[in-house]
C-alpha cells in the first residue's frame, strides 16, 4: 500500500463518523475552541475529546494553545489530507465520467440499429 493511499484510508474512516464530520464542517468555517465545538457538535467533552483525538491522529486537525492559556485548545484544519482526498475524487469523477461517456455511446450505437448487433 503506497503511503498516499494509507492516508486516503485513515482520512476516510476518520470521516466515515458523522460527529467527526460535522466538526470538520465547523472547522471549515475556522479554528475553534475545543469547548466551543464540542457545544456546536452537540457532544460533552470526552466525547468530543475522542473524536478530535481520531481527527488529529488521522492528520485533518492539528491542535494549538493560544500563549495566554495553555490549557485552551483550539483546533484547525490541515489542509494535506484533504488535497489527497480531493485528488482521489477527482479521479474517481474522471473515471465516473469516462463510464458514462462509454454508456451513453453504447445506447446511442443500440438505437442507430434498432438494436440488433
């Protein structure tokens, strides 16, 4: 398994959770608190505390402490993970596209014939 494609697969169980993907939704918009998301998200802290554990070991979200207050986390999204997926998808678009074009030659040739080949 290429290094690319182990990334793509902790990428997507990571985000095969719909709280997960939800808080990457929120992160979307910008950093976050962790409170604050877990409150968005609709989840006490430890359980937030585990997804967001799931997400920074999946590399989508890296934590930081503001210098004011090392306890505070805040969360952010990192944007490799998601420039590999996005490249993925794209292919599996092209691919997609690719069938379809196929299929639609296929129906098209069949009805020339009346369908007889």
């Amino acid at each position: 398994m290429t290094s690319a494609a182990f990334d793509l697969d902790r990428t997507l169980a990571a985000l095969a959770d719909p709280h997960r993907r939800r808080a990457v939704e929120l992160l979307g918009e910008g950093p976050m608190r962790a409170g604050a998301l877990g409150s968005a998200v609709g989840l006490p802290a430890p359980a937030m505390s585990r997804h967001l554990r799931v997400l920074r070991t999946s590399g989508l979200v890296e934590e930081s402490h503001p210098d004011s207050d090392a306890r505070v986390r805040i969360y952010a999204l990192r944007r490799g993970p998601f420039e590999v997926l996005d490249a993925w998808l794209s292919q599996m678009r092209a691919a997609w596209g690719d069938q379809l074009d196929a299929f639609r030659a296929h129906v098209e040739s069949w009805g020339e014939d009346g369908g007889k080949e």
